[in-house]
C-alpha cells in the first residue's frame, strides 16, 4: 500500500463530522486577514486598522487587564528562590502586599517540589480543599475535596465526562443538549459516536426551557430510538444566550432528570457573569445545579441525579484563559464509576500547576483591597458592556436581541434580505455563515455564525462577546449597526415593510 | 428509570477496558500508606519512613532542582509589571541577568497580552518560530512552524492524533505497539476502539526490532483481521526499556512504513536523555526519527511516510512535568487532513501558555553559563544513575536487566520463584503486580509491574525510575536487592539451582 493511505477517506468519520465554529471559518480567515494587516500595502485593501475577535470569550486579547494578586503569588511559588529577599523588598519589587508573600510560602510548605512536579491526578490536595471550601459557602451545603478535579481549562473535563457516558457501544447513549448550545458539546458528542438530542431554549421567554416540551422530547426519542438518553447538557448562565436560569426552573430540572434517570452535565463557567438587566430592577441570581440538587435532596429525603459541575478560571472577572485552569466537581456518583473517571484522567498525569493555583486564587480570593478593587472594576465594565451591547443590538432595524443577563456574549437575531440569502446559496454558505464573513471583511469584526451553536430552523443568529475594549465600544457597535443596515439598504421597500411589520408582531407576543 | 442507570453497566466499555499501570493500583495504593505515614501512630506498621515514587518520571517529586533561567523568563513573562524596574534591581532580587529580562521584554513587544490571553490553536507563533529552528538545527533539514502544534504535554497530541486515525469505523483501524509500550498507547488505542497490533521488542538483543518479524506480523494481520494497519509506534529512547534506536533500524523502519503505507508515531521525549552505556565506549546517539525520514527521501528522491513527533518539557534535563508544556511536528501530512487535526486541536482551545514558554526555553536555551552549568549536572547525575541502575540490578540475583541507554527508567527481568507465584495466584493478582505490591509494603519503593507495559509471555519485569535522589540511591538499591533476596530466600535450593543456570544460559546467548 502507498504512503497516501493517509487520507480523508481513511480518517475517523467522527472527526471528519465534527464541526467547531468558534475556531471555524470565519476565525480562520480573520487570522488571515490579521496577517495582511501587518503590510502596509495589502493592509489598503480594508477598510479597518484591525481585527475585533470577538469569536471567543478571549478577554485579555481585547485589552483586560490581569489581577495583579494572582500573577505575583504565581510568580513567587514559580521562582521561590527570590522568597530569600526580606519581604519588604518583595513587597516593593512585586508591588504586593504581605499577605500574597506569606501564601507563597505556605503553599511551598505544602507543597516542596512546587509547580515543577506532575501532581497527583485530582490536583494538589491543598487547592481541592479550597475549592471545596469555595463552594459550601457559596451553596450552604458541605463538598468533599475528594470529589474534585483540577482541570486545564473546563473543556477538557467536559469531554473526559462524556467520554464516559459514550455508552457501552457507539451511538447507544444519547446527551440531551439545548439549542442554541456551546459547540464544544456538539462537538465531543460527535467525536465520542453519542447522539445529541435537542431541546429549544424559547428566545422569546428569555431562552427558558419548557418542561412540557422535554420531557415529551425525551419521550419520543425513547419510542422511536434505541439510543437511551443518558444525560443532560445545561449551560447556566447560557453561552451563548446570556440568560440565567431562575431557581424555579433548576429545581425543575432536577424533578426532571431523578425521573428519567438522567445524569446531569451543568457548564457554569460564567457563575461570576451575572448582570442586572436595567439598574433599577433587581440583579439576576445565579443558583448553582449542586445548591439546587442539595435542597431537593433535603426535601425528598433521598439522593438525586448524579451532577458534574464545571468552572474556570478562564471566565468570571480574572478572565486567565491561557493559564489553563479548571475543575469539576463530582456529585451523587457511584463509587466504581467514579474509579473509572479517575482512570480517564490518570492518562493526562494532571492538570498544568499553574492553572491550578489560578484556582486557588480564584476559590480562595485574598483579602486584599487592591484585589477587591480590580474585580469590581472589571465585572462593572463588563456588567456596563453587557447592557449596551443587547440594549444597542435591539435597536438596530431588523435585529432583535433578548437582554444579556449573564455570560459574556449577546446573540443576537439577524433577519437577512431575500437577496443576501441568494448570495448566500450561491457562495454555498449558510446565510448566517456568509453574513459573518462580510461583516468581518467590512468591518474587522469578527464573530461566529448562530448555525454553529444550532438556532430554531429558519431563524439566523450571530454570536458576538462583550468584551471589545470599552474606549472602543461605541465605535464597535456603529460599525455592526452600519454593516446589517447597508445589508438592508439594498432590499425592497415592500421586503423592508412586511419584516419590520413581522418583527413587531413577534416583539408584540 | 432510576438515578441509578448510571451504573458500570451503561458507561463506555472503552473506558471500563481501559487500562494504566502507571497511576494504577501500586500508585494508588502507595498514595494511602502515604497518608498513613503522617500519622506518628500508623506510620509505625511500616518499615521505612517515605515512598520513593519511582512509577513515574517525576523528577521534582524526588528533589531535582528546576533551572534557574526556565522560572525567572516565566515569572517576568507572567508579572511584567515587574519590569518596570531597573534592570540591576531585577538581575538582583531574581538572580538573574540582562539576557532574561532583555528575552521577558521582547516576548512582551511581540505578544502584548502576555500568558493571559488563549493562544492560536498551534500556540505562539514566536514560539513555534523557536522550535521550528531547533528541529532545524537538530536534523540539519528545514522545518516549518505551520506543522508544529503547542501542546499540553505529549499526552495530549499522542491522543489527538491517535483519534484522528481511528478510521471511519470502530475496530477500522489497528496501530502497531511494541511489546514493552508505554500505556499511554494501549490505553489510547481502546479508548478511540482502534486494534492493538503487537510487535516485540527482543529483550536479550538490547530490545531491538527485528524487521522480519515485523513485516510477517503485518501480513498476518492483513491476512485474517478486517481492520487495516494505519501506523505505527516507535519510542526511542525507548520507555520503559530504555533502549536507543540505531540509525540504521530507523532506516529500515522508514523503508517498511513506506511499503506498508503506514503513519510513524515517533516517541521522541527523552531524545535529550542519551547516556553513555560504559564510560570509555562511544556514547549512543540519539537520531530523530524526521532527520532519517528526510535523508530517506533525499536518497529516493520522492516524499516518504507521513510522521508525527513528539516532545515535552517533562523530561531531558528540564524535568518540568507540572507546567506541561509539549509539541507535536506534523510532517508529510496531506493539507486536508491536517485541517482535521487542527479541528480536534481547536476544541481545546490552546494548550497553557506557561508550558508554551517552557517550550520556548528548551528549544532556545540562553546563551547563560549557569543554565549551561545546571543542564550539565543534572545530565551528569541522571546519567551516572542510570549506570549504576542497571548494573546493580543486573548483578541481582535472579534478576536480569539490559543496560539503560538513555530515558529514565530500568525494566529489569525478575525472575520469580514457585511458591511466590502461587501466592500472587492466591491473591488473584498478575505475578509482577503482586511483587510490586510487596515490594512497596516491604520498602516503600513504588514501582510499575512489567504487565502494565506488556511484556513477552511467561516473563516478568518491572519498571522503575531512574530519579531518586543521588544521595540516597545507594540505599534505594539495596532495598531492592534484599527485598529480592527474601523473595528467594523462601525458595527451595533444587529450583535455586535451576533459574540460575536458566539465566546464565541465556545470558550467554
């Protein structure tokens, strides 16, 4: 046989099925055109100095500025050799206070080899005890450090879990995922052979899941399929929704999945991102799936769905995605399941140490007032950008938005001219894809098309961050606003008239 | 159905037939007489007052030093605020000089959001830039940092790349592994439901492959199986043997994989671990796979097989295991299914941009007499123990092992008597595992049993690292010895006889 064995029709089929927008694409060709940037004379062909990526929830490339705790207190557990300077020294050098020095040095008490040794496969001992701690106050309920893994990042876990539940054959199980949904599920369902099957987030009720409609989907694939249903995927507050799930609905949840027997997969990496929709009204609250799953567990006098429950450091206010740094934790889980999980983790030796300090700091936040300060500024501006960007988005003429009450992204409804979508046919593109090619060819900005998250048939969405410098935003947002209005300023006036006439219908319900 | 369908019955069978030695039951079990030993009361049923974790390549764990460079370049890169200060003030307190901070500034310059941001799905394009020369000069034959990937260790990509060739169905595709492996493989490959094709390395020819044997292997293969060969996997320096390729297998290697079509994994992580066997004979040389492959297609004129190498931080002299920084070198890949290796890469975002920098370090090292001078003792010291290693357990009683070439390990022969091997029966446990067992409960030395990697049938060995302290290694070995020795103590002298002159006839083979 020839060398060229190696090739598409030799691949995995699942790999060749899966599809990762946020990286796809549009991404793509906003490296390529970065690239052109760089030469002043290819640079002439656009009308734009750069390119705004906000195709992902990346905020210090978009300016964020880093908490200056947690960078000096890895800085000194990386280099402890310059522990041996008096600490006043430190202080000043570092422009950090005591209390960062004095961690340090515990931790390197705890824990003599440092970052420089693979840890145990669950993480160091001491950071899963913060964790721990971290989150029985934040639910009121106890949390055992020996149900907690120290992760790179929140998708790793994600997949590991998944990975498990694939069932004993290909395509037996089946995940329950929203749509629209993060593609990083769509995605490790495909590559782990699991089919997804989907359930509506109703745009128009603020992306609420209705109980009715699950359980008779749930139903239907039982009757018709012979996949089982094994789990479900709830990403609270919603990427790329922005919507926060009252208490009532998780507690539904959960009646839910202890019917169907369904383990529960909840992504709640944007717990900090939790914004007030308008000043005066009272700010949404983030109730964790574990707090819910407790007090139902309380009530009923009895153990509830098994829960994986995933968070980073990536999101929130420190905003450190390239540290890597994640955890899950691990409830209601039979103990040789859980020996198995270990098994899959164990093949990665561990998570990057310095990730799982970033953790520590997050969990274990210092009682520091230059720390409290920074994290405040950050979640206002982001808080601030949250409401400008929906309330903005709309506005704009053939746009809707529903309010971005968590998260970092808005997502927008776009309603596209019967013109653009026949270009779009001719370009063999989605519409929604080809609309996020020229805005980003128009305006630099770069965003992911709503088919890559999956959106209710015959709708177009685009999904688009918070995060673009606030100096900035105002511009940022004229630039989206003038883009979809020459996109509309080429239609007919009839067109024009029936779909404003259709959108305030729509708005109206 | 009940919460309770989340049962060993309906997870992944994948998962549950997986299996990892290196993290498994010895290791587990190590860890509990670990805790045991904190507590002045339980630590009294033990022999010995520490673990020698020897199951894995840790070096940290067991007291090396980190270079002084590698911490101080990152600690800058992560807290530039620092920098802020002059430059003396810095060389002072970091004891560092000009060069660090000249290279933390220049990083900076080219990557404005420093470690905070994700990266390209490939990694810092600056540092790609650095490998990509590194591989250059390394192998005298250019490289392109468009084939280079950023890892999170060499797990990770040795995974990425093992699903990508899992075929468009499960059971598809089989990969040929050596029989001793490392079990990443293994694991990997029933994890991704691809065959395990075993090829064997012949232990008393200083675990070298024998390219008939080989090739009659394949055909067999292809002669009764359904699924098809699609690559295979070389570790060289070899993990747990030991053992360094020579130019010439190598060679034989890329002409069998070009006759079989088949892709070459190449295992390349302790390329930098090459250490002379006997003090006055020539020191083996490491050959990297990519350099043989290329001077091949010189010679033939025309492109040869497709290779993926791997490399790491965690091993060379750097040992730096905890920031898990790794690459992976994609070469004769065609573009299209190099685009679906960047799709599978792309779902993890980025690998840690701390291990990204070590990686830069490794691959460009300062021009720095005191990085120079501590690469160079712990070279020298790694290497004087791996000598000592492996004659000292060659000269153990009923206990053969080849000599330690290059990596980090030793996988002596044991030889085990009768009645040890009934009671390891008894116990419901592999032979070697038992002993691994034992072993640790009698010293505190936690090894891996030979079974974990595969090894010939009827034979049993262990693997066990070369990195205890140096100041200790003496006593380290003597525990071996007399725990070996009791194991034959309780040997009848007729079976005595017997192994012994066993052994000595195949040694003289």
């Amino acid at each position: 046989m020839p060398s060229s064995q190696f090739s598409l029709r030799t691949i995995s089929k699942s790999v060749l099925e899966t599809e990762y927008a946020v990286r796809g694409a549009v991404p793509l060709r906003a490296l390529a055109i970065d690239r052109e940037l760089d030469d002043p004379e290819l640079a002439k062909k656009y009308p734009f100095d750069r390119i705004v990526y906000c195709n992902i929830g990346n905020p210090m490339l978009l300016g964020l500025e880093y908490a200056l705790f947690l960078r000096n207190y890895i800085a000194l557990v990386l280099a402890p050799h310059v522990l041996t300077h008096s600490d006043a020294e430190i202080c000043r050098i570092f422009n950090c206070n005591q209390n960062c020095i004095d961690r340090a040095r515990a931790f390197l008490a705890k824990n003599p080899s440092g970052l420089g040794a693979y840890t145990t496969t669950k993480g160091f001992p001491s950071v899963r005890r913060e964790v721990a701690d971290f989150l029985e106050r934040r639910d009121g309920f106890p949390a055992d450090p020996e149900d907690i893994y120290l992760t790179d990042g929140a998708s790793l876990p994600v997949k590991a879990v998944i990975k498990l539940l694939s069932g004993p054959n290909p395509f037996d199980s089946a995940i329950l995922l929203p749509i629209p949904q993060y593609p990083l599920y769509s995605a490790t369902l495909t590559l782990c052979s699991v089919h997804a099957v989907h359930y509506e987030l109703h745009e128009e009720d603020d992306w609420s899941v209705r109980m009715d409609e699950l359980r008779r989907r749930v139903d239907e694939h039982h009757a018709t399929s012979k996949s089982t249903i094994r789990a479900i995927v709830i990403i609270n507050p919603g990427n790329p929704t922005g919507s926060v799930l009252t208490h009532k609905a998780l507690s539904s949840l959960v009646d839910f999945c202890d019917e169907k027997g369904l383990v529960i997969l909840s992504d709640e990496v944007y717990q900090a991102n939790i914004y007030a929709p308008e000043p005066e009204k009272d700010r949404p609250v983030f109730h964790s799936m574990k707090k819910v799953l407790r007090e139902w567990e309380k009530a009923k006098g009895r153990e509830g769905p098994s829960l994986f429950s995933f968070h980073s450091v990536s999101k929130g206010v420190l905003g450190e995605c390239g540290l890597r740094g994640g955890f899950v934790e691990c409830c209601n889980i039979p103990k040789d399941v859980g020996m198995e999980l270990y098994k899959v983790f164990s093949l990665c030796l561990c998570a990057n140490t310095v990730g799982q300090l970033a953790i520590s700091v997050m969990t274990n936040p210092p009682d520091d007032v230059g720390y409290k300060k920074h994290t405040q500024t950050v979640f206002e501006s982001l808080e601030r950008r949250a409401q400008i960007l929906s309330r903005s988005l709309g506005n704009v003429p053939f746009m809707t938005c529903e309010t971005v009450s968590g998260a970092m992204y808005a997502f927008p409804r776009i309603y596209l001219p019967e013109y653009f979508v026949t270009e779009a046919r001719k370009a063999n593109l989605p519409p929604d894809s080809y609309y996020c090619l020229r805005l980003l060819e128009d305006t630099g900005v770069c965003t992911v098309p709503g088919s890559g998250f999956l959106q209710q048939s015959g709708t177009f969405h685009i999904r688009l961050t918070t995060l673009e410098d606030e100096s900035r935003f105002e511009d940022f947002l004229l630039k989206i606003r003038n883009f979809h209005f020459k996109v509309w300023a080429d239609a007919s006036e009839p067109e024009r008239t029936r779909v404003e006439e259709e959108i305030k219908r729509r708005m109206k319900k």
